[in-house]
C-alpha cells in the first residue's frame, strides 16, 4: 500500500463538466461537478459518488482535482454533488444527515445511473460526512448502489461522532457546530446560478439557519433524534460491500472495527497512523497509494474485474511504535499487520488488576478493601490533545502532550517495567467499583505508557457519564456514596509497549 505521487497530466484524456445540475422530484435541483473520460457516452463508465455539503467549487477543490482527475483517466466518473442548500444547490441544509438528504441522495443515484455514459453502476465515496451518508444511504438499498468506501465515519451518532462520548458532552460539538453553521451562511457562486438569482438564494439560506450546537445540546440522550443516521441500529439494512477506513489520529476508529464485525456483507477495514484525512494525504504518515487502493475496490465490485480485494485480510492495521509525546508528528514508526479475520482469535485478552495504587497481571486478595479517593482539578484533560486530529501540522497541536501533568490531578496506577514488549490491538475495557458524594459525575480513564526516561505517553482513552453508565437512553443519578460497577470503553488502538516501559491507568 505504498504511496505513489500522482504526476500525470489527465487533462487531455477527461472531460470535466464544471457544473451538471441533477433534478430532483420537488423541483429542487443538486448542483454537481462531473469528471469523466472522453469516450463515456460511447464506453459507459460507473459512476464514483461523493456527497458534501463542503462546496465542490472551493471547499474540496484542491483534494477533487486529484481524485476526480486520477479516477476518471483509470476509467470512472467521478461527481461531486452539493448537499441541497450548500454550494450552488437549491433548497436548505436543516441539520446533519436528515432524511431528505438521503431521499436526495438516492433520487441523484437514480439519476446518474440513468446517463448514457454511466454503465449503471454507482460506488458512493467519502470522508466524515461522506462516509457518514455513505452507509446511510447503503442501507436504504438503491439498486444502483453497488458497493461503498466509507472513511472516518461512524456507526452511533451519539456516542461515536463529535457530540457525545460516554454520555459526556464533547467540545468538538460546539466547535464543529460554529463551523457547520458558516457553511451554511455561505453564498452560491453568481457564476453557477446568475446574477439576478445568488442574492436571494444566500438570504434564503441565511433565514433558514438554525443554532445546531443548541439543537444537538437539546438531545442529551440517545434518543430517536440520534438512532436515525446510526447504522448500528441495524446493520444487516447494509448489503452492499463497505471498504471501511480511518485513523489512530482520527476520532473514528473504533467504527471500523464495529463495521467489519457486524456486517452481514463483504467487507474490509483500514486503519493507519492518520488523522482527519484521505490516506494518500495521510498525516501523521506514513501516507499510502490509497487511490490505488480504491481502483482494486471499484474494479471488483463495479466492474466485475477479479482484483482479490476479497480475499484480502479482513483488517489491516498499522501498529505504532511507542513514541515520545508530541503536539504533531510528519510521521509514526511502526508496521503493517494483516488480520485474516475479525474479531480475531489470534489476539489473546489480558487482565490487569488494580493493586492499591499498583497494577498488576495478578490480582493481590488484600488490596480488595482499599478504597482511594480522587477530585480532579477543572484542567485535568488540557494535555489531551483533540478528539480528533486533521493533520494540521505545526499550525496547532493536536495530539496528546506530555500526560504527567494531567496525572498530578489523576488516581495513578502503575506495573513493573515490562519484561518483554508487547503490543496493545483493539478496543480496552476498564471496570471499577466507585461511588461519588454528588449525583451527576463524569469520569475519565486514560491508559498511558511511562518511558524510561518518565515521559508518559498516552495510548487510548474513555470517558464516562456516570448516569449513563447502565444506559444512554434512560439515565439514572447516582445514589450518593452508594458503590457501582462501571465499564469505561477504551478507544481503539493498536501500538507496541517496550521492554522497560511501564503500563499506568490514570482515573
């Protein structure tokens, strides 16, 4: 999967339809930019969709001139349509994933599929958004949908995007909610839909906008305004194939693993050291030919070319080597590991046990009584880093620090230096037994890596809602100093411990 640079002049051998309006059944028509080989009304090609509200015509322009162009020269169409009130498409945004995006979504499908130089097969594309109503619309099963690559996206709008996690309120839905609120305040382009209708188009946008950190502030549980969009609801809804891809970096991974176990159709998952980007862009790096990568996808399922992408392993993960904590990295060190199937049985689960304020492969029957105490200071979690990081570079930083600081204001336990390495694949679990003196409490659990040198790096994470810890539907406050069992996920991962290093649980 090494990355190649994509040098090629395509120009020559595409034909790029700057603006194609899609008709809808209301009336409504979806303004998209199609990019095509020459010879498609004559050798009709499959159509590779991918479905935004980022603007084609200055949003995602730089990305889209790589893929649209590398994909049509290798035999596709490639079209990148404006969710309706983005862009230059008519009508509103109303919110994320609504279901009239997906009817769109479909209706566009349809239409596409129907054009006399598209063969009559569509693969939908994507990243965040993309990939989201990638398998949104895969399980609404339009015929002409023949197979999905879904990057960065989730299964549980709830508890696995930029909202919630745990039942905690994240930063990222305020952030990300101020962003999604100036895309949709964004004008037409005059030159796409004239100069005597733009004006009143971006008023009409404007006056329909809506406060969304307000509106997804108001659903604080995981309730049918969440479930909708939320795969996981129903994953046998999904019967096309589903490339699934994403990041260690990235805020998504977790989804990937829940994607390639749960689907009842072929499927493959990805997960590199990246963050919020396309893999062929990849930072941290190592990038990789991910468009090449794609090529095999869409040559086997729409184009019925034997590729062997099905008999690739179901998982392939890059497994990081540990690393000195740093606000950015050009790249991770590490490897690429193959996993024939997932869940896999050739990954054992190991069990620590918390040893008054030791841990420990062996549980110590007198410890069991010990109780500790924790009131972490309000600035415990600065040194975290983003919850999901886009590979910005030096311009932020995202990544997570240095953790001793965060620790200082953390219950502490750690093991013995590590007699051999060991690597770390998968999704952790922590279980306590707590109790609180108030009864609304979150809790944090981070797993971190002590260097030698006593640096400490963080390896994954989870938080926790303490009323949502038997349910995120129907919360329970605790009953003051009243003792429960609570399970804090831990976020995906896959990285080698050294020999020497120590493990430690922060709470």
């Amino acid at each position: 999967m090494s990355a190649e640079p994509i040098t090629q002049n395509y120009k020559s051998s595409v034909d790029d339809r700057e603006l194609v309006w899609v008709p809808l059944s209301d009336g409504r028509k979806l303004a998209a930019r199609i990019v095509l080989p020459k010879n498609a009304s004559e050798d009709p090609v499959p159509v590779i969709l991918e479905y935004l509200p980022y603007r084609r015509r200055d949003g995602t322009r730089a990305r889209d001139e790589i893929n649209m162009y590398w994909f049509a020269a290798n035999g596709y169409a490639f079209v990148r349509l404006d969710i309706s009130g983005t862009g230059d498409s008519d009508g509103l945004v109303e919110d994320e994933y609504v279901k009239r995006e997906q009817d769109d979504g479909i209706e566009a499908i349809t239409w596409l599929a129907s054009q006399g130089w598209c063969s009559g097969s569509v693969g939908m594309i994507g990243i965040s958004w993309g990939g989201f109503n990638g398998l949104q619309i895969a399980a609404r099963r339009p015929p002409a949908l023949k197979a999905v690559i879904s990057l960065c996206s989730t299964v549980d709008r709830y508890n696995e995007d930029v909202h919630f996690m745990g039942g905690c309120l994240l930063n990222d839905n305020m952030d990300w909610g101020s962003a999604f609120f100036t895309f949709g305040a964004l004008p037409p382009d005059p030159k796409m839909v004239g100069d005597k209708k733009w004006k009143q188009m971006w008023k009409t946008r404007i006056d329909g906008l809506d406060l969304y950190p307000a509106l997804w502030v108001e659903h604080q549980r995981r309730d049918a305004f969440w479930k909708h969009g939320s795969v996981q609801e129903d994953y046998d809804l999904i019967q096309c194939p589903v490339l699934a891809v994403s990041g260690w970096a990235d805020g998504y991974p977790t989804a990937v693993f829940k994607l390639i176990e749960n689907l009842n159709t072929p499927s493959k998952g990805i997960i590199g050291p990246w963050g919020h980007k396309y893999p062929n862009q990849g930072v941290p790096g190592p990038a990789i030919g991910f468009l090449q990568e794609c090529k095999r996808w869409w040559d086997h399922w729409l184009k019925d070319i034997d590729t062997g992408v099905d008999k690739d392993p179901d998982m392939r993960l890059f497994l990081q080597d540990s690393k000195r904590p740093a606000p950015h990295f050009d790249a991770r060190e590490g490897r690429w590991l193959g996993v024939p199937s997932w869940p896999s049985k050739s990954i054992k689960e190991d069990t620590y046990f918390f040893n008054g304020n030791r841990l420990s492969s062996i549980q110590d029957e007198t410890t069991i009584n010990i109780q500790l105490t924790v009131s972490s200071p309000q600035t415990t979690g600065i040194y975290g880093g983003e919850w999901c990081a886009y590979g910005l570079g030096k311009v932020a930083p995202e990544l997570p620090l240095d953790q001793r600081e965060d620790d200082s204001g953390s219950l502490i336990f750690d093991g013995d230096p590590l007699l051999k390495a060991i690597s770390i694949v998968g999704e952790g679990r922590v279980r306590l037994n707590i109790s609180s003196d108030v009864p609304q409490a979150l809790i944090a659990v981070r797993l971190n890596n002590i260097h030698p040198n006593g640096a400490v790096e963080r390896i994954s994470y989870g938080v926790l809602n303490l009323s949502h810890r038997e349910s995120d539907e129907n919360p329970d406050p605790l009953t003051p100093n009243k003792f429960y069992e609570v399970t804090v996920r831990l976020k995906g991962v896959a990285q080698v411990v050294p020999k020497g290093h120590q493990l430690r649980i922060s709470v």
